[in-house]
C-alpha cells in the first residue's frame, strides 16, 4: 500500500511540475538580415590591389597594398537602407580615384549569408530601379561583433580576372 501511495504522489508531483512550465516565446520579430548588417558608414582600414595574372603564375609580388597612396586611407563609404531595411542608395567619399562608381544604388544578391559556401555579391546600380548594373563586389567578410567588412572588386578581360582590390572596411560610429 506504501509503494502505491509514493508512486501516486510521485506521478502526480510530475505532473504539476510539468503543469506550471508555461514557456513564452516572445512576439515575432523579423530576422536580421544582411542588410542591417551592411548598412552605415564604412572608413577604408586597407586596400589590396592583386594582381590575378601574377598570382595565378606564381610570380611574386602578386599583391600590392594601395591603403596610402592616392588619399585611399580618406576613402569612406555609406550604404544606405530605407526603413524596411532594404537598400536604398551608398556613396563614396574622400579625394580618391574611383575603382567603381562613386555613388548609386545597391542590391545584395541574397538578405541572409548563405549556409552554403556561395558567395553574396553587393551589386552597384546607376538608377534607383536597379536597372542598371554598373559593378559588382563579392562580399568575403561580413560585418559582425567586430563591426569589420571586406569586399572584393575584380576585373575581367576576355572572362579571365587580371586584378583585384580587396577592400577591408571597419563601421564608423
């Protein structure tokens, strides 16, 4: 009879314990995307000029770092977002010669970083349908808890690359 009572009260303890757990998730909130993560100012901390030729040969220097010559280290970025968080328009600032064009639109190919290993591109346009492709930038470092970016910008010829330049970005607040 003892047994029967401590199994019954133990069943039951259960169950109120299990009873009182009411979880509550919150309220729906949209997730982040990469277009929040994107958007802001950006002051240039490094740029790479690759030459793709050079390194694809094994020919050394394949790599030129660019950062202080032609007033790059005044070269800043702003990406824009409306607020819905899409992409509305960047510019370029700073007495720098442009290695693309210095104020547009922007789209990414993708809102959230892929699981995959694709790759998300920031692509430049010259009107505000997005229309009107001017560039695109694969995107190699998204920006995080280290508020850093870099993105890569990359010529073709006859549809082989000849160079790059790797912009390494940090926010500015």
């Amino acid at each position: 009879m003892r047994c029967k009572s401590i199994y019954w009260l133990a069943v039951v303890m259960g169950l109120m314990a299990t009873g009182c757990d009411n979880t509550d998730d919150g309220s729906y909130v949209d997730p982040i995307t990469l277009y929040e993560k994107v958007n802001g100012n950006w002051g240039l901390t490094n740029l790479k000029m690759v030459d793709e030729v050079a390194k694809a040969n094994k020919i050394d220097p394949s790599e030129e770092n660019l950062s202080t010559y032609f007033n790059y280290e005044d070269f800043k970025i702003k990406f824009n977002v409306d607020e819905k968080n899409q992409p509305t328009s960047y510019e370029v600032t700073g007495n720098v010669p442009p290695l693309f064009a210095p104020k547009g639109y922007w789209a990414l190919s993708s809102d959230f970083q892929p699981t995959n290993l694709g790759v998300t591109k920031i692509y430049l346009f010259s009107d505000a349908q997005k229309t009107q492709k001017t560039d695109e930038l694969k995107l190699s470092s998204v920006p995080g808890n280290s508020d850093e970016m870099e993105f890569q910008l990359t010529r073709f010829s006859g549809g082989s690359a000849f160079v790059s330049y790797v912009f390494k970005l940090s926010a500015i607040k």
